[in-house]
C-alpha cells in the first residue's frame, strides 16, 4: 500500500509538473480546490466601453469590470487610443475607493481590432505583446487582461488572419500568461489576487481555428459570448441571444446553451465559464411575415438598439407587440406594418439564464455592456440571480 501510495504521489507531481510546463504557470492541488470552491462564488462581470462609461456606476454589484478595448499598436504593443480612453479607465479604476474588492481587467481588441495575428506570430512578437500588456496593467493599476480576438484564423471582420493563428493564439496566451504570473510574484500577488488572464470566447468557428481544450489551461476564465447568434450577417432572424433553440429554427441554430456545451466537451471545468448575456437587442426589416419574423428571411439589418432604448420607446410602443418564445426562452418584437423584427434579452431571459448558471455550476455571467441598461433595470436582476 505504500509503494503504491508513493507511485501515485510521483505520478501526481509528473502531471502537476506537466501542466507547469505548458503553461508557465505553477499549479498545485491546493489551489485547484481552492479554485473550484470559489466558482460557487459567482463572477459578476461588465463590459465597459471606453466611449460610453455611465455617468453613475454601482460598483457593489460587480465583481469585475472589463474595460473595452485597449488596441496593439502597428510595433505590436498593447495601449490605449488616447488621452479620452485613459481619463474613462481612470474613472473606473477610482470605483475601488468605495469597493475595493472590485477587479478591474483591460480588455483587448474588439471588432474589427486588427493586429493579433501579427502580434502572436513570433517568440519576439509575442514577448513584445505580452511585456506591453504587463506594463498597461502596472500603468493604471489594473488586475488582470483581458483578449477579445475576433477571431483567430478568421477575416470576418476584415482583419489579417493566418491558418497559423491556431497554434499562435495559444502560444501568446502562454506567453501573457508566464509574464502576468512574473509580475504577481514581483508584486506580492498571490493566490486569487494574482494578475488574471481571460479571453471572450465563441463557439463553433471558434473552435475550430483555436486549440481550447489546450489554452483553457492559461486562462483564469472564459467570457462566453451567448449573443449575436444572429446578425447583419446571418442570411435570417433569429434570436441572437437565446439561451436555447426555438423550436421554429432551422438546425444551425446558435443558442447559447449548445455553445456552453461546446466548451464543456474541451474539457474546460464548468466553474471557468462565465455566460455572456446582452444588454441589447438586434433589428431586421422588410422581413417575411410568418412566425411573427422568427428564423426568417430579411430585406435588411434595421439598427442595434440598447435595452434602454428598447424599454423606453418600442416594447411597450411604436406599434411593436412583446413575443416570448418559451422553447429559446427568448423575448422578441414584431412589428407587423413595417415587418420589423427586433431580438434581445430582458428581465424575464436573464432571470432564466441566471437559474442556469446556478444549475451548470457555471462561473457567473458578464454582459456587454453597462452604458446599454436602463437604470440597472438588467443588471438587477443579475446581482438577484448570482447572490441569491
């Protein structure tokens, strides 16, 4: 029994060691549990978008805030656009005087942010990345980065890409990883309070130009983005944020339900996924009447429009009629006259998706963004559904 106890320790350490390896970062079993443990705790977290902070912001009831976006220069280095972007990060970071516990993470990119396929390419490039990152984080006294790639190995939205980006992207976050962990140790940062690493991370396409079931390792968590299913690019309406299918969609429907699933076969633990939620809504026009506009063809991408918006002026008026779909537990507006179509999250969809949160064991949930809400009309209910 003791030789098979001491065989298994060294088999243990070989895998702890293993994992060390890989990602550069120390791993021991103590800090496993302690992790997993404080997955129950549930991350609140909110996107905001450095041209639009709110004017009031209740930091109490968030654990993190993401601060969109921090660029890569054309020399590969991560900084701010301007002197605007540093005034708002500065605003955010004085949130702490009244609730110093809450984390404030640089998020990095953004669509249509170019420049990380360049930026992962090389052991130099990438060393150039991640030092840079380090030194935005020191800068504004920050807690950790955030990277917003969309999308490695894609040129959707018009940006350099590379078949290479595949194997690249997990290298950088290597990389960022190894020089965040350097800096914890050099600033007295240890266990929950050393520098974080996230990424925003999709589904599908996603996966198939990343290495997830390896890069998930690196990662503190994951910010799933459970929204734009559907869009100005998708060729029907749809929910963009559904939390599953209609029973109205065709078979490649998105939802965000079978995206958390996705992530669960990598092999990443349920506790590192934080569900992403919207705090906004898409609109179709000119679309086919049938089904009141669900999962139909469309003439054209009508606006994007803030939840605000939407509970001030067109779910209750504008001649707009309030759907639910109880299959996606999705809402939705149809506007008959004018074969307007218009998907988005509400109070009851959030309600719901915090229950499943709970029930996967998920790691909170994280909305884009905070400027969209209606006197936290959303993120109520959130804080509700995370704090019980």
């Amino acid at each position: 029994m003791i030789v098979a106890g001491l065989r298994f320790y060294f088999w243990l350490c070989c895998l702890l060691l293993a994992v060390e390896s890989f990602c550069g970062t120390p791993l021991y079993a103590a800090d496993a549990v302690a992790r997993d443990a404080a997955a129950e705790h549930f991350r609140i977290v909110a996107y905001v978008a450095g041209w639009s902070v709110p004017p009031v912001i209740h930091p109490e009831k968030l654990t993190h805030i993401n601060f969109a976006f921090a660029r890569i220069t054309p020399g590969g280095r991560v900084a701010l656009a301007g002197p605007q972007l540093e005034a708002a990060l500065e605003r955010l970071v004085a949130l702490r005087k009244s609730k110093p516990d809450l984390k404030i993470i640089i998020s990095v990119g953004g669509w249509t942010a170019d420049g990380f396929s360049d930026a992962a390419l090389t052991d130099a490039s990438r060393e150039t990345f991640a030092a840079s990152a380090v030194e935005l984080v020191r800068m504004y006294s920050l807690d950790g980065v955030d990277i917003d790639w969309e999308y490695p190995g894609q040129g959707i939205a018009g940006i350099r890409y590379r078949a290479e980006d595949r194997q690249n992207f997990t290298r950088l976050l290597q990389a960022l990883r190894a020089s965040l962990d350097v800096a914890s140790g050099q600033d007295g940062r240890a266990g929950d309070g050393r520098y974080t690493l996230t990424i925003a991370s999709a589904d599908r396409e996603y996966f198939e130009h990343t290495e997830m079931e390896k890069l998930h390792v690196c990662l503190d968590w994951l910010n799933v983005m459970g929204y734009d299913f559907f869009n100005s690019l998708t060729p029907t309406t749809g929910h963009h944020a559904g939390l599953y299918k209609s029973a109205l969609a065709a078979a490649s429907d998105r939802n965000a339900d079978s995206s958390i699933r996705q992530h669960l076969a990598a092999g990443i633990p349920p506790g590192k996924l934080v569900l992403g939620v919207a705090f906004y809504g898409r609109g179709f026009t000119g679309v086919r009447p049938i089904n009141h506009g669900i999962n139909q063809p469309y003439a054209r991408f009508e606006a994007e429009h803030s939840y605000a918006e939407l509970s001030q002026k067109l779910i209750s008026g504008a001649g707009f009629v309030r759907g639910w779909d109880d299959r996606a537990k999705a809402p939705y507006l149809w506007k008959a006259a004018s074969k307007t179509f218009i998907t988005y999250d509400d109070p009851q969809s959030l309600a719901i998706k915090a229950d499943y949160v709970r029930e996967h064991h998920l790691g909170g949930m994280m909305f884009w963004e905070l400027s969209q809400d209606y006197d936290d009309e959303l993120l109520d209910v959130i804080v509700r559904g995370m704090r019980g």
